[in-house]
C-alpha cells in the first residue's frame, strides 16, 4: 500500500465522520423542533423548548462548520499525498538520471582509452616497419661501399701486373728470368691478395647478412614487447570496463534498494500518524461530547498546531538531507574531475576575455611542469585564445592547473579543458 492511498483513505474516514455527526445532529435538532410544537400551549414548555431548538440550531450550525473543516483537512491530506507522490517520482527520475549519466561517462572514458592505445598500436607498427627499412637501407649502403672498394683494388692490381708485363719486356732476355722470377712472385702475391680480398667479400657479405638478420630480430621483438604491452593494457581497460559496469549495477541496486526502504519507512509512518491521528480524533469526538464547543475547538487546534509542526520538521529535514546529498555528489564530482589523468595531446581553451600578461603567465607554468610540453599557442578572434599541451605520462592535468595561481577556474567539457584566468590586479 502506498503512502497516497493511505492518506486517501484517512480523507475518507474524515469525511465519513463529519457526514454520520452532522446526520446525528439534523435529527435530534428535527426532534427538538416537533417536541416544541406539541408544547405550544405550555409557556414552561414553551421556553424550554425554544431553548432546546436554539441549542440544536447551534448544534446543526456546529456540525456544518466540523463538515467545512473535515473538508479542508481532507483537501490538504490529498494535496500533502499529491506532493509526495510528485517528489517519490522525482526523486526516481534523478537516480535513474544519474545513472545513465554515470554509464554514458564510463563508456566514453572506455572508448577513448580504446582509441588511445589503438593509436599507441599503429605508432608502434610505424615505428617498427621504419626501423626494418633503415637497417634494409643500411646493409645495402654497407655492401655498396665493399663493393667499391673491392672494385678499386682489383683494378689497381690488374694496372700493376701491366706495368710488371711492361718491365718484363724492357729488360729482355737479359732480365727474362728474373722478370719471369718477379714475375711468378708478383702473380702468386696477386693472388694471394685476391684471395684475402675474395675471403674479405665474403666475411663482408656474411656480416651484412648478420646485421640484417640482427635487425630484422630486434624490430620483430620490440613488436612483440610492444603488441604484449598493447595487450595487456586493452585487458586493463577491459577490467576497468567491466569493474565500472559492477559498481553502476550496484550503485544502482543500492538506490532501489533505499528507495524502497525509504517507501516502507515512510508508509509506515504514515500508518502510525493515521493510527495516532484516528487517536486524537477519537478522543477529540470524546472530549467534544464532554465539554461541547469549547473543549472540541481547543482540540482542533491543538492538532493543527501539531500537524503543522510535525509537516514543518519533516520538510526541514528532508530539505537538509537532499542539501547534504547535493554537496556530497558535487565534491564526488570535483575529486573525480580532479584526479583524471592525461596523456599525449591535449588541447584547452582560454575563457574570454584573455589578459596576455596572465596567459604569458601560464605557459611559463605549463613549462616548469615535469613529463608536459608545451605543442601550440595560438587562437583567433571568434574562437578566443588555445593551447595544445602533449604529456609524456599519465598526469592529473585539471589538478595541476588549479593549483597554479594565474588560474581562477578549470572546466572539463567533452573535447578539451577550458581554463579561466584570473584577472590583472
């Protein structure tokens, strides 16, 4: 049963009272009336009976005046039951609210660390096909210059076996054998060298292909470090998704679940109001029998002022609990907002109007922060002044700029930060 059927029901039996006690006085005033008719001849009679009707005219005037008030307690106690229902509704309407406020926060905190790490992802295949082509390139250099210089040796040893062919016959018979002497010696020493330049090839070649299978093994490790940590941090983030996604179902568990015991709490309430209300009515009804009009208006006030009293201190505190619940999410909020980290580019706005010789201000603080480089400073007239920050590292960016004194405000919109600087005193 609901809080506003049993206000609804309480209206009723109000109603049904002051109806049956109006009904009762109707009819002994009818009474009064045909008892004084018949004593007519009866001057005693007569003015007793004159007294008895006026008494049951104040009586039926007393009862439709209990009728009118009976009436208006009923139009208050709907009014009372109309409003609570409106705040139960209320009060659902914001939980749930927040909720998919929280949820929809969450998931685009998920998705944008997806995005980062798949942009972390391509870097890192970037970085490593460039690596491949420079060892590529280099290998190829290297063997291009032993080439060369293998190229250049060989011909200066074919031109030296010319110029020994050419002594040769100069010297004639005469030298012929110790031409073809020096001949053979110079021939076998040619081949020797060609035979260590042929070996030096080789060891070249061999060295070339080493550096080349060396490189190709350091660029496919550091991808698997790389692809390893990729993975690792997309398990993180889908950890944290699935914490986040735990914590919003029992944040909102727990918020049905007060609800409901708040609605139990308040029904009954509301049962031993209506049990302590029937109470004072039926010792009001009580009373009224005993001391008639006097006693009966002394407790009708009595129970005004005590329901308006009680409805005075339960508006109060329901006022100073949705206060507290206010500031407490509000400071959640701001702790949250100030504990976010950043990292890579990040761009922020600078609120209008700007005071260059605060903004100068202001870079030179973003410079002094460690792991945070300073990118772009820039702006236009229509869209006011910006910066574009890149972090080496996770850092708690809005905390750090609030802390800096030429900031007054940091805010956190969708795409980037909008900072407002104090102004120049």
């Amino acid at each position: 049963m609901s809080i506003s059927d049993i206000k609804r029901g309480r209206v009723l039996t109000i109603i049904d009272s002051a109806v049956n006690c109006a009904y009762t006085k109707n009819n002994y005033s009818r009474q009064v009336r045909g008892d004084a008719k018949e004593m007519k001849y009866d001057k005693q009679a007569e003015k007793e009976a004159k007294r008895e009707a006026e008494e049951a005219r104040k009586a039926e005037e007393t009862a439709k005046r209990e009728a009118e008030e009976a009436k208006e307690r009923a139009k208050r106690a709907a009014e009372e039951a109309r409003k609570a229902e409106e705040v139960e509704r209320k009060a659902k309407k914001e939980a749930e609210q927040a909720a998919r406020e929280k949820a929809k926060r969450e998931a685009e905190e998920a998705k944008e660390r997806a995005k980062r790490e798949a942009e972390e992802a391509r870097k890192a295949a970037e970085a490593e096909k460039e690596a491949k082509k420079e060892a590529e390139q280099a290998a190829k250099e290297k063997a291009k210059r032993e080439a060369e210089e293998a190229k250049e040796r060989a011909k200066r040893e074919a031109e030296e076996a010319r110029k020994a062919a050419e002594a040769e016959k100069e010297a004639k018979k005469e030298a012929e054998q110790a031409a073809k002497e020096k001949a053979k010696r110079e021939a076998e020493e040619a081949k020797e060298r060609a035979k260590r330049e042929a070996e030096e090839a080789r060891k070249a070649a061999e060295a070339e292909k080493e550096a080349k299978r060396e490189a190709e093994q350091a660029a496919k490790e550091r991808a698997e470090r790389e692809a390893e940590e990729a993975k690792e941090r997309a398990k993180r983030e889908a950890e944290e998704a699935r914490k986040a996604a735990e914590a919003e179902k029992e944040a909102k568990r727990e918020a049905e679940q007060a609800a409901k015991e708040r609605a139990e709490r308040e029904a009954e309430e509301a049962k031993e109001r209506a049990k302590r209300e029937d109470e004072e009515a039926r010792k009001a009804e009580e009373a009224e029998k005993e001391a008639k009009i006097e006693a009966e208006q002394a407790a009708k006030e009595k129970a005004k002022r005590e329901a308006e009293e009680a409805a005075k201190e339960k508006a109060k505190g329901e006022a100073e609990e949705a206060r507290k619940a206010e500031e407490t999410a509000k400071r959640e909020d701001e702790e949250k907002l100030s504990a976010e980290l950043y990292e890579g580019l990040v761009k922020m706005t600078i609120a209008s109007p700007v005071d260059y010789e605060q903004m100068g201000r202001l870079e030179e603080y973003l410079r002094q922060v460690q792991n945070l480089h300073l990118v772009l400073v820039g702006g236009s007239v229509e869209e006011g002044a910006k910066i574009v920050v890149s972090a080496d590292k996770s850092i708690p960016l809005i905390s750090i700029l609030r802390e800096m004194p030429s900031v007054e405000q940091v805010v956190k919109t969708d795409k980037e930060i909008q900072v407002t600087l104090k102004p120049k005193i």
